[in-house]
C-alpha cells in the first residue's frame, strides 16, 4: 500500500514537472526562433504572436501528454518486476526521460516540417512578418495548422513510443 503511494506519487510529480518544463521550453524555443525570424524586441506585445505561441505549446504539449498512458504501462510492466522501490522509481524516471526526449524531437521535427510545408504552399504569404506586423489571422491559421497536425500525427507518435515499453519476453515453441 505504501508503495502504491509513492509510486502514484512519482508518477503525478513526473507529469507535472512534464508539463511546466514542456510549456516553459516551447515558450522559450519558439520565441527565440520569431526573435531571430523577425527581429522584434518583445515580442509578448504583439497578440498574433501570443496567439502563435499558444498554438505551438499546444501543439507540443498535446504530443507530449502523449507519453503519459506508454509511462503508465511501464510502471506497470516494471512492477511485475523483482526490482526495489528505488530501483523501479529510477527505471521509471529513466523510461521518462526518454520518452520526453523523443516526445520534445518528435514534436519539434513535425511542426517545423508542418510550418515549412505551410510556407512552400503559400509562397506569396510570409507568415513570420504578418505576425510582426500583428495580422491575427495569419497568427489563427498559423496556430490551427499547428494543432491540427498535431492531432494527425498523435496517434503515429504513440504507436512509436510504445515500441519501447519494456514487454517482457514471449516464449517460442519452435
């Protein structure tokens, strides 16, 4: 009982540090990135930037809230283990660790490849300067197209990830 405890104790700190970190590092990524791209200052003053911000940390922290049910099942795997508490808490941590690696490049690779593909269709329109210039619908259709690529390709990335949940072996009877 006690270990179910701080085994549901882990597991809720873990999301939650998850969550603060993917938020707080998508915030900071991508508003380098609109820096370099458009040279405002402060950009937090500009409505269809925070309206593209928000969409990006969506868009990341929807593919990265993924990673929860794969986590979840290798607790559960790993309990079935011989291993002590802190030996499964810090297998736990290490599964985490690399889910959330490959969570944060999954999630990067495929919204920068979704925001390339957006500006090869539409080379008339330069998305980074509308949004420095506040054009907010431009910021909405930048922002929807992030979400809903991240909607498409949540399923693929789980599949994914949930090739590395530690199964436990399968006897043959050849």
């Amino acid at each position: 009982m006690k270990t179910d405890f701080y085994i549901a104790l882990t597991q809720l700190s873990t999301s939650v540090v998850m969550g603060i970190l993917t938020v707080y590092l998508t915030k900071v990524i991508v508003t380098k990135y609109y820096k370099t791209k458009t040279g405002q200052v402060n950009p937090y003053q500009n409505t269809s930037f925070m309206i593209f911000l928000a969409g990006t940390i969506f868009s990341v922290s929807y593919m990265v809230y993924g990673i929860n049910e794969p986590l979840a099942e290798t607790m559960r795997i790993l309990q079935t283990q011989e291993l002590s508490k802190s030996k499964l808490i810090l297998e736990y941590l290490r599964f985490a660790g690399m889910f959330l690696t490959l969570a944060y490049a999954f999630s990067a690779g495929v919204i920068f490849l979704a925001y390339k593909l957006f500006s090869i269709l539409t080379a008339q329109l330069d998305e980074y300067e509308e949004i420095s210039r506040n054009n907010i619908g431009v910021a909405i259709l930048v922002s929807v197209l992030t979400i809903v690529i991240a909607l498409f390709a949540h399923i693929a990335f789980i599949g994914f990830i949930q090739t590395f949940i530690p199964y436990p072996e399968m006897p043959t009877f050849i």
